[in-house]
C-alpha cells in the first residue's frame, strides 16, 4: 500500500482507529509512527499508544498484556 493511501485511511478511521504520528525512533533514528487510539475495557475507554518500528524492531506501548512487551 502508498503511504499517501494508508495516511489518508488513517484519517478518515481517526474515530475509530485513533491517530498516527510521525516520529524518530529513539533506538535507530529512523522515521517510525506512534499510534494513538482508544480501547474499552469493562466499560470504560481508555487512550493508549504505541511505536512501532520496522527498522530495528523497537517497540513500546501502554497496554495492558501486551504480547510484545512482555518479550
Ligand atoms: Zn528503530
Ligand atoms: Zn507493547
């Protein structure tokens, strides 16, 4: 997929998907995308975030369980 058609997914789902930001990778430096978005737990919505890079494989989020940070 261009990169211009999956940022333009990205805004028109911004309600439901969150948003994505642009950022440096604090390990390699390379461009890399922070996700925000919104999960319901038990009733309640809470705000989270995530990196993810596919350079180095740098990964970090805020939420609970998370497979990949528990590696
Ligand atoms: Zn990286
Ligand atoms: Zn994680």
């Amino acid at each position: 997929m261009e990169q211009s058609e999956y940022n333009a997914m990205c805004l028109e789902q911004v309600d439901n998907d969150g948003v994505t930001f642009e950022v440096n990778c604090p390990v390699c430096g390379k461009k890399t995308q922070e996700h925000h978005f919104e999960l319901a737990h038990s009733g309640c919505v809470n705000a989270h975030s995530s990196t993810n890079c596919s350079s180095c494989g740098y990964h970090v989020c805020d939420v609970d369980g998370c497979k990949r940070c528990e590696n």
